[in-house]
C-alpha cells in the first residue's frame, strides 16, 4: 500500500505509524490553499509557487527552500507508482487536503490502481462517539500515530468510480486556478481574497489592547488557536505585517522576524 497524504506532520506520523509495514509514505510539504498553484505539477508553476512563498514570507525555523525539491521528489514518486498499485489517499475537512486529494487523483487518473481515502475528520468524529471529552482536529497533522493506524484500519473508503471522476474533473480545473487564497466552505473549495483573515487578526489584536505592545507570536497564536480552519504561523505573521504596512497595526522593532517585533491594535 502506497499512503499519499499533504503536510509535514502527518507525513512524519503516517511514517512513524507504518515503520514496522511494507507500506509507504509520500508526503507533499506545500500548503495548497495558499499561494499560485496554477500547473503545479509542471516545472514553471512549482517554481512560481515557491518562489512566492519565499518572497512572502519569513521563517524561523529553517530554509522555507527545503520544501520546493521534496515537492518535486513527491511528485516523482506519484508519477513512478506502478499501475495496479493499491494507494491511500489521506485528506480532511481543510482546503490543503481536500485539494490535494483531487490533484493526486487528476495525476493518477492514466494509471489503473485500486484508490481509497481515509477522511481525519470523519474518523475523529466516530472516535469521539460515546466520549465525554471531545478531540476536534483542522487537519490530519493533529491525529496521533496510533489515531491513524486505527483510522486506516476502521476508515478506509473505496471511491466509487463516479465520484473518482468528479474529484479527478475539480482536480484538474484547480490545476488553472488564479487565486492565491483558497478556503474549505460547505463542502467546496472557494477562492478567497488575500485579506480572507485580516478582520480576525484585528479582532484579536483589539481584545489584546490592554495588555499594551505584545511580541508578534502572541497575536499569531491568538489567531490560530481560534481558527475554524488551519493557519499557517507564517501565513498570519505576512498579513499581521501587511497590516502594519497598511497602518491599521501599530508595531515597534523589526519586521524582518516575528520574533523581532511587537504589536497592538491602533
């Protein structure tokens, strides 16, 4: 079994949870609901959609061009699978993987191979049947390793032809989307403006005014912790900074680094 899941996190989990198998893990480092990813399986737009990332944001933990040549890689193993191949694709309710889903299926639609998906987000939902305490995840990255062996095991779904079709269809029109801003709303993906969550940081940055100027994680935190979809720390530290750009923040230090600079609402 070939396991094709979409973010750093549950790539480690998944690989962690399999070590002892023969299955294997191909995992796709992007965020897909941020940033150009028009013929994103193509050579000009995977550089143009890291390109973008390295020009917008600002990371400090690593080289954020680490993850252009694991894409790249990822997508050759897809293209090496052989045909005949069981795979399974791991996606939840989020824009990021529920638009990888329908990539990966649009890639692999010439090859004849047994596809299944495991939904985080549905199989959370019966693990928590009877539970007095809830687990309530945004993405697969959240789920434990010993969560997805049992989610494989109770959860895997066949998809049926036609709705394999219909995936593979969305799948190939997000190929030409032009957005650089896309949501998971009532089951669909939906393109959004760049300024999708500046009303949520302003919110946030406003309860937080009487605590003064605060380091820039404190407000990113805020924001993420109280998200009803997944926030990337960078994504919310560019649009804090566009904020400020914009003068409706005020700051004090560099911007060069969130950990160089406070906030407060003006």
């Amino acid at each position: 079994m070939i396991h094709i899941c979409f973010g750093a996190s549950v790539t480690g989990a998944l690989k962690y949870a399999l070590r002892k198998t023969e299955d294997r893990v191909i995992g796709f480092p992007a965020d897909l609901s941020i940033g150009p990813i028009a013929h994103i399986d193509q050579d000009d737009g995977i550089t143009r959609h890291f390109r973008w990332v390295r020009e917008t944001f600002r990371s400090i933990f690593g080289d954020l061009t680490d993850d252009e040549p694991a894409f790249r890689e990822a997508l050759r193993r897809l293209e090496a699978i052989p045909p005949g191949t069981p795979v399974t694709i791991w996606t939840c309710e989020n824009a990021a993987e529920q638009i990888g889903l329908r990539l990966v299926l649009h890639l692999l639609k010439d090859k004849p191979l047994p596809a299944g998906t495991v939904n985080t987000a549905t199989a959370m939902e019966a693990f928590n049947e009877g539970r007095k305490y809830r687990i309530e995840i945004l993405h697969s990255g959240e789920c434990s390793p010993e969560q997805l062996i049992s989610f494989y095991a109770a959860h895997r779904t066949s998809l049926p032809e036609d709705e394999s079709a219909r995936l593979r269809e969305e799948g190939e029109r997000l190929l030409g989307n032009q957005s650089l801003v896309r949501s998971w709303r009532d089951g669909r993906i939906t393109d959004e403006p760049l300024t999708r969550d500046d009303a949520r940081i302003l919110e946030h940055a406003e309860n937080l005014r009487p605590n003064g100027f605060l380091p820039a994680a404190r407000l990113i935190g805020e924001v993420i912790g109280y998200a009803d979809q997944p926030l990337s720390d960078l994504w919310v530290e560019y649009r804090i900074r566009s904020l400020i750009e914009e003068g409706r923040l005020e700051s004090k230090g560099s911007l060069q680094s969130m950990r160089l600079y406070q906030v407060r609402a003006k």
